[in-house]
C-alpha cells in the first residue's frame, strides 16, 4: 500500500498529542511540507532490505497434536536438519517460540501474533544448524514471554512435569518441560527477569543466561534492549555448555553486543572445584514472606557439597541485593511499554537488524485484539504508561543509573571470591490457578523474582541447577559469575552436578 499524506483531522489530532496549538492555515501549511517528508517514504518502499539468509532447507511442519504433547510445552512440531558435521550432530533442540525460524509459524504465547511466520532464521537458530543440530520444534512460551509462571499463554497453561496441578516457571515454559521430559536434549529460553532460570529451578533443568550480549539477540521477539538475553537449557551442565559454544559470539547486528569475550565451555568443565571460590550471598536467603525453609536449607547443603568437592565456600554479603528486584521494576516497566507499546516489539535508536515484517505483525495484532492481551501484559502497560506521563521518564533514568551501582556492588564482591551462590527461586513451583480465578488471584500466583532479576539488570552470568527435591518437587541453586566468565559458572556447576545431590 503507498504510503499516505495525513489528512487535516489525522494531523490535528497528532498535534493535540504533541501538545502544539495550532491554526488551521498552520495545520494546512504543515501538511503540505509533510508531502516532501512522506515521499521518502514511497521510495523506501522501493528499496529492498537486506535479510539474513536461509541456508538450511524446511518444511513448515505443523501445530503440535494433542496427542503428541500431553504437557501442552509444543507450539509447532517440525524437522529441520542442520549440517552434516558438528558439536550439536545427533542433538535435537527446541526453539522457544519467541525466536524466529524462517517457514515455521510464530505466535510467542499471544494471539495477537498467530499467523506470522517469519522470512528468516534468528542468528541462534542459524548456528545451531550450522553446528550440526536438528531443531524439532517451537516450544510454548508465557503470552509475550511477559510472566515468570506457566499459565498465561495464549494455548493454555504448561503443568509442572512433577506435579501437573503446579506452575512449570516461565516464560521459558515448554522449552523446560521438553528438557526435563526428554523429548528434547536441549531447548533455546530467553530471560528478562529469570525466564531461563525460573523454569530450570521448578521443573528441575539446568538453565543458563548468559553473560548480557555473549549470545546474540538478533531475531527474538524483545522486551526491553538493555534486559534482553537468550541462553541454553538443558537436562546437564555439559549439553548447556555445548549449546553455548554453538550459539555465543557477536553476529555484527545486535546492538546489545559489545566487546563480547568468547571461551571453551565444554573445555572448562574439566577443570573441578578445586580452587574456586564460592561466596553465599546472605541476602539470597530468607525473603519475608516468600523463602520457603526447605528450599534456604537445600541449597546451604548444596554449598556444603561445592565445598566437599573442593570448593573454599564462605558467606558474604550484598545489602543492595534485596533492591535490585525494585530496580528492575523501574527498567522494565517503562522500557518494556516503551518499546513493545510505543515501539510495536522493536523500536528504534538503535543500529543493527530489525525484522520489519515482525513489527508490522505485531503492531496490526496488538492493535485489533488489545483486549486479547494478558493481564500480566495489560498491567505492564498501563504502569508504563502511567510512569512516562506522570513522571516523564524520571524513574526509568533513575532506575538505569542505580543498575551501575548495583553492577559495582557485585563486581565489588565477585573481586574477593569467583561466584555468588544463593536459591534461584526462594520457594517451590507454586500451584496453577483454578479455572475462573481472579485477576489478584492469578497475580498472586506468579513467580517470584528477586534472586533471578537483578542479575539481568547486571548483565552477571547466573545459571540455576537442580540439587535437591522437597516434597517431590526440584530445588535449583543458583551461580553467578563475573561478565564473560560463563566458563567458570558452567565449571562450577558441573563440579556441583558430578555430586550427584540430584538425580533427574
């Protein structure tokens, strides 16, 4: 459709918007100037962008039967055989349905975006076949991956696979629970607030994010630039190093990448617990009103295990710890509003690749069904934009120069020992709601995340490890490591899994 000049309505009401008090010769003479500016718009539109290539061959495949998925974790079944030869050759890997694979429909937890099917492969999707794996599916994610709990896709909720009535963590949802049920060896999540870690801990999953911009964004749905990360999940610390290896490096179109230090993950595992030094954050542990005794409790002896094994384990102390979950509730509600409502899922000021057919998807979905959002997308929103009027932008600035404080503050600590060690969720995968539950009850529901999410803000490696169940349900430790020392985190989790605290 040519692009087309406002009408006098269109520009009065925008200029309203703006604030401006204009005449209507003023309005008139605007519009005509606008005609110059809107022409280039018509010769953009005879311009080919640039696309990634697809450089594997496909089948669309098809929407998961309810046969073949009795957890509801599938989105879309489909084969796409990578290389002949590679680290991931024999490996079948799961894609979380907010990242792009070219033929092969996208619908990110939300209706809005049923019936896109991108035009090109995510950066991760393309090296994982160039490494020789085979993806074998979308998993189901939470609606807009905007939920740490299970329950608010578009498709239905996601059980836990040790106890169907419970939450399976999100928004990384069904990417877990194929691990942890082995339909897959390995699964792509995303993590904004602990997306990859939740679910890890209450489905019992070794979950990585990574080090902030060590793994390319570039092809994923985003919620917030500065807070965006994808990261491997997988049933061992070994298939979660070996993902990394394929997908970690700078791909030249993320603007989240920046100076990005690669390593040997696989290599590092080798290497013990002998020498590392592990700090138990205090204020990881014993949350009022949230920690659950069981869960503090497995993970101090998981401590006594690292230290077995040859670790020097001490405790030590961050007080701002216990404010990063408030500083990540300032970044993210104005910035997730921001960008996914002001900015249709991409936004702008930023160089690198965007997917403009994914923009234009979204932007005309979110548009006709707004009423279709979840609540936890509606409560976002209305926040965000309630801070951006009433307030101007204030706490969102306030809150990202707070994030450097919060970042010295564990750098500060992580000078005297190589790894911070607290729960990654501080209680058990909570209960799904009952059919009809209300709003409040529904929102009581979620996910806690004031372990998981400041270390997103930070950008710090963390991954969650099972090592323990209490009352059949999984408990996950959580490690965390210096920037681009991914290898040390994975090093140390492997030494703790090698314990055998926890058997899958």
């Amino acid at each position: 459709m040519p692009v087309r000049i406002p009408s006098l309505d269109q520009l009065g009401e925008i200029a309203l918007q703006c604030g401006f008090d204009l005449t209507d010769a003023e309005l008139a003479a605007y519009q005509h100037l606008l005609g110059g500016m809107v022409a280039t718009c018509a010769r953009l539109d005879e311009l080919t962008e640039p696309v990634p290539s697809v450089r594997h061959p496909r089948t669309p495949g098809h929407r998961a039967r309810p046969e073949e998925n009795p957890l509801n974790a599938w989105y879309w079944r489909c084969s796409i055989r990578g290389a002949g030869e590679g680290i991931l050759a024999g490996k079948r890997v799961a894609i979380k349905d907010n990242v792009c694979v070219a033929g092969v429909p996208m619908m990110n937890g939300s209706a809005v975006l049923e019936g896109y099917v991108p035009e090109a492969d995510a950066t991760v999707v393309t090296r994982i076949l160039d490494a020789g794996g085979e993806i074998v599916g979308k998993a189901v994610c939470e609606h807009l991956c905007v939920s740490g709990s299970s329950f608010t896709s578009d498709t239905g909720p996601v059980p836990n696979p040790h106890d169907p009535e419970r939450s399976a963590g999100g928004s990384s949802s069904g990417s877990t629970v194929l691990v942890v049920t082995g339909e897959v060896d390995m699964a792509i999540g995303g993590d904004q607030a602990g997306s990859i870690r939740i679910p890890s801990a209450w489905s019992g999953a070794c979950g990585l994010k990574p080090t902030y911009g060590l793994v390319p964004y570039t092809g994923a749905f985003a919620l917030e630039l500065t807070i965006d990360h994808l990261g491997p999940i997988a049933a061992t610390v070994r298939d979660v190093a070996l993902l990394l290896e394929a997908i970690a490096g700078d791909d030249g179109l993320d603007p989240r990448q920046r100076g990005v230090r690669t390593d040997r993950y696989v290599a590092a595992l080798e290497r013990g617990a002998d020498g590392l030094r592990v700090g138990v954050l205090r204020e990881g542990f014993g949350w009022p009103d949230l920690s659950e005794p069981d869960v503090d409790e497995a993970v101090r002896a998981a401590a006594n295990r690292l230290a077995g094994a040859g670790a020097a384990v001490r405790e030590v102390s961050v007080p701002m710890h216990r404010d990063g979950v408030h500083i990540w509730n300032g970044i993210a509600d104005e910035g997730m509003t921001t960008l996914m409502f002001h900015g249709n899922g991409m936004g702008n000021n930023w160089k690198g690749h965007y997917g403009t057919s994914m923009l234009d998807a979204f932007a005309r979905g979110r548009r006709a069904r707004a009423n279709d959002l979840a609540d936890s997308v509606k409560l976002t929103f209305l926040a965000g934009r309630y801070l951006q009027e009433a307030y101007h932008g204030r706490y969102y600035a306030k809150a990202q120069n707070l994030a450097r404080v919060l970042t010295t503050a564990y750098d500060a600590i992580l000078d005297e020992v190589d790894l911070l060690l607290l729960p990654t969720m501080p209680t058990r995968a909570r209960r799904l709601p009952a059919p009809g539950a209300s709003l409040e009850e529904r929102a009581a529901l979620g996910a806690p995340i004031g372990n998981t999410a400041p270390f997103d803000v930070t950008g710090h490696p963390a991954i969650s490890v099972p090592c323990a169940r209490s009352g059949g349900l999984p408990v996950g430790l959580m490690l965390v490591g210096r920037r681009w020392e991914d290898a040390t985190v994975l090093r140390a989790a492997h030494a703790f899994e090698q314990t055998g605290a926890y058997r899958v």
